[in-house]
C-alpha cells in the first residue's frame, strides 16, 4: 500500500466517522468534540446508548475491541431510530458516508438509551424480529466471531504432506497461536471468511485487493525461536503466476532452524548455527540405503516402524524414510544385511537448491554457510552474495534490483552494501529427504509468518476406516 492509499483509507475509516459521531452527540445534547477523542468517544456511546460502563475495558483488548466497537455502533444506531439489519450494514460497512449523512439529517434524532428496558418497552415494534432476521443476526455474529478468533488468536490447520514426518504426520490436525508471535493484522481485509486464497468448489480469487494494507503485527508473547515448528506463507507466490498477497499465499509448515542474524550450514546433513551443531529432530526420517539378503521385507514390519519406501534399485536394495530409531531396529532383522544413512557427498551441486548456483555446489545434505538477514544488518554486496540476497532485496523488501557489468545497482544507483529492513528466519521439514523448505527457496520473511504450532487435536489416518481411521494415541498431543 502506497502512502496515498494508507492516508485514503485512515481518512475513510477514522477520520470521517469520527466526524459522524461528532455530529450524532450534538443530536444528543453532548459536545461534538467528544466524537474526535479515541476510546472517549466509545465511553460517550456507552453512555448514550445504556451499556454497562465496563464495556470500556473491552475497548483496550485487540481483536476484541472490533466486536465491541461493531456492537456499540449497532447499538448507538438503535438510540438514532435505526433498527434494520440494512442501516446497521451501512453504519459499520461504510461509515464515513452513513454516520455522517444521518448526523446532519433533521429526521435523524436521538430516541435514547438502546439498552435500557424502557427504550425496548416504548419501541417493541420496531425491535421485533422475525425468525429470518434473528437467523441472519446469528450468522453474521458466529461469523464475525469466528474470523476475530481465527484472525488474533488460533487457527486450525491440517498436515497436508509428509514434510515434518514422523513428528507430525499426514492427517494430524493442529492448532495454531497467532498470540505467541503477536497476532498480524490483515493485509487484505476484503475477503471471503474461511477462504485462504480460493473460494471453495468454484475455484476463484476468495478476496479483493481494492484494498491493501501495510504489514503490522500485535505485541505477542515471544519471538519466533529455533526448533520452534511454525506455520507461515510460502513466500515464493509473492511474484509467481499467482502474484498473491502475502496474507493469501498457500500456508506451509516447518521447523525454525536459523534466526536472524544467524549464520547456518548443513554439515554431512548435520545442521549448524554459528559454528554450534543444532539438535536433530528426535522424530526425524532421513533416507537410507538398506541392503537385504535378496527376501521381501514384511510390508507390515515397514507399517509398524512407520518406514516409507522411496525407491527399489533391485531385489535386495532399497531406499527409504524412517527415524534412526527405525533404523536401529531394522538392522536387527536376519535378512537386512545394512542400513546406512544416504548422504551427498560434500561439493555435490544440485540445480535445485538455493540459489541455484553453480559456484556454490550445495546440497540438502552439505550447504553453505549462509548468514540470515536481519532488520538493520548492513552487508557487503558483490558477486558472490548477490544471487543469495537478490529476493529479499528485490521481492520481499520492493527494491528495484539489477546486475550491470561488474556493478550492483539497486533503484538506479550503484551499491556496495545493503540494510535489511525485516527480519528473516531459516525453516526446515524434520523430514529432511522430503521436505522442499529453506533448502530449496531461502529465508522466510518476518511478515510471512502466521503462528506456532501448539497441539495435535485431531489425527485420522486416510488408510483406515471409521473409528480405525482416528489415531487415538496423538489427540491433543503437544509439539515439542
């Protein structure tokens, strides 16, 4: 959002309804500059409309004091004799004219206190509603609820791939806190509730972007720390096909590795921050080569140690995912003759990995170092950082980023250095051989970031049936 469409859209929505409530308390005989004072103007409301007076605490809890703001309104409206569902819409979905528009209006007036019985003994006519209505007032309420709930403070969410195996699995059903980084605010606020970024069944855009606003986040309890496992939005739709905004992008789930202003490298898959080697991941499924005598492993044994089967070279050789508790156990069995961890070896390029250089041969088991940006760390630019710090300046931070001859020129001027202006973080999968995480795209902006994972409240398994289907053992199973 420009700073254009930032002043346009505080004028809308504060400047102007405030300018309504002014108008409005001049009908009820209170002073009209009491309308301009925030959190004043809402103890006036209470008091004109009849509220309790601790109504005004909910004023000073974020998220909560949207639903209090929405019912004050509706409320105040009742005090100015508008009692249908199609006023209350127009006060709260486009106040800036209607709260204006009936404060200067002459058959406008103030009827008095809303709550108080004698108000609903003298206007039961008008405040009679059929079933429809109060059908429609409650769906519009749950929703409204709903969304807060879901926007500032948790969200359900479902494992979709076998990235974070064995520790959470396909079909675990998790609840996600927006309080424990601080919740962020929408950056699209015109969208379909529920939606991420689709409308179910018919397959459009769930949301409008008429309407964009800056990133901006509540206080939360902590910051986002290493090993914690968070949900965020994958960052490479920010200039896909997609081009979605950032609060729409499909939401993807890892293990925090590095923070900001770390430095990371993969060791012969060993993970190190700092020059300090990282816990693995107690549930962790790397692949390995098993060698057997030339017999067929029981396909129940695989189900039983949770052993997924990626490829089969020939009748004894095989390569597969599973813990190195599996492992352990496997070698155990009369007809494995090895189980060996599947490692590429040290200055293998692969293609695929970030950032896809050839003069820097990582891979997802041997890679970098490489340190995270972090908000105001100044770096040296040159060639040899430049493809790996070339997204964040230019996607992620909006920056017009270009290579000319041998010189770095960002928005038209050569630089030799650069300050981030975010923090960024390093994510992994547990399942670090099926994991397509950091490895593969590079940092996760601190915008991007949705959550932490809490608990399990849910787990079916898709190859069982009824009751078989449900995986008793992880309902309401904390991740560690």
């Amino acid at each position: 959002m420009s700073i254009i469409e930032l002043i346009i859209f505080l004028v809308l929505y504060i400047v102007l309804p405030f300018v309504g409530f002014a108008k409005l308390f001049e009908k009820a005989g209170q002073p009209g500059w009491q309308g301009y004072i925030p959190v004043y103007n809402a103890y006036v409301i209470i008091k004109l409309t009849g509220k309790p007076k601790w109504w005004i605490v909910l004023m000073l809890i974020p998220a909560i004091n949207i639903l209090a703001i929405i019912g004050l309104t509706i409320d105040l409206l009742k005090s100015f004799g508008k009692f249908s569902l199609r006023d209350w819409a127009a006060g709260i979905i486009l106040p800036f004219i209607y709260l204006i528009k009936w404060g200067n209006d002459k058959e406008t007036k103030y009827l008095g206190p809303s709550q108080t019985q004698e108000f609903r003994e003298k206007h039961s006519k008008q405040l009679k509603k059929s079933s429809a209505r109060e059908w429609t007032e409650a769906i519009v309420f749950a929703v409204l609820a709903a969304t807060i709930i879901r926007t500032f403070f948790i969200e359900a969410y479902v494992i979709p791939t076998g990235s974070m195996e064995s520790s959470l699995l396909v079909g675990d059903y998790l609840f996600v806190s927006k309080m424990n980084y601080g919740p962020r605010l929408p950056m699209t606020p015109l969208s379909f509730p529920f939606a991420q970024n689709t409308m179910p069944l018919i397959n459009t855009k769930s949301y409008s972007d008429i309407i964009k606003l800056p990133y901006y986040r509540l206080p939360g309890f902590n910051d986002v720390k290493k090993g914690d496992v968070v949900v965020f939005n994958y960052p490479m739709q920010s200039d896909s096909p997609w081009n979605r905004p950032v609060d729409k992008q499909d939401n993807y789930i890892k293990r925090c590795q590095g923070a900001p202003g770390d430095t990371l490298s993969i060791v012969n898959a060993q993970v190190y921050i700092n020059g300090k080697a990282m816990p693995n991941p107690p549930q962790g499924q790397p692949s390995y080569l098993v060698h057997t005598d030339g017999n067929a492993l029981n396909p129940q044994l695989l189900t039983d140690l949770h052993i997924t089967l990626v490829n089969q070279s020939s009748p004894s050789d095989y390569e597969m995912l599973m813990t190195r508790q599996s492992a352990a156990t496997l070698k155990g069995y009369s007809n494995v003759k090895s189980v060996t961890e599947s490692i590429q070896p040290k200055g293998t390029f692969d293609r695929n990995i970030f950032p896809s250089d050839p003069t820097l041969p990582w891979s997802v088991d041997n890679y970098g170092p490489i340190i995270i940006p972090k908000t105001g760390m100044t770096i040296k630019l040159d060639k040899s950082n430049f493809l790996v710090y070339r997204r964040v300046i230019e996607v992620y931070e909006n920056n017009k980023l270009e290579l000319k001859d041998n010189d770095i020129v960002i928005n038209g001027k050569k630089a030799t250095s650069y300050t981030f202006k975010q923090n960024y973080y390093w994510m992994m999968g547990d399942n670090r051989h099926n994991s397509e995480d950091s490895r593969f795209w590079g940092f996760v902006p601190e915008d991007h970031i949705v959550g932490k994972a809490l608990f399990i409240w849910m787990s079916t398994d898709s190859a069982g049936s009824f009751l078989n289907s449900i995986r008793w053992s992880r309902l309401f199973k904390g991740i560690h």
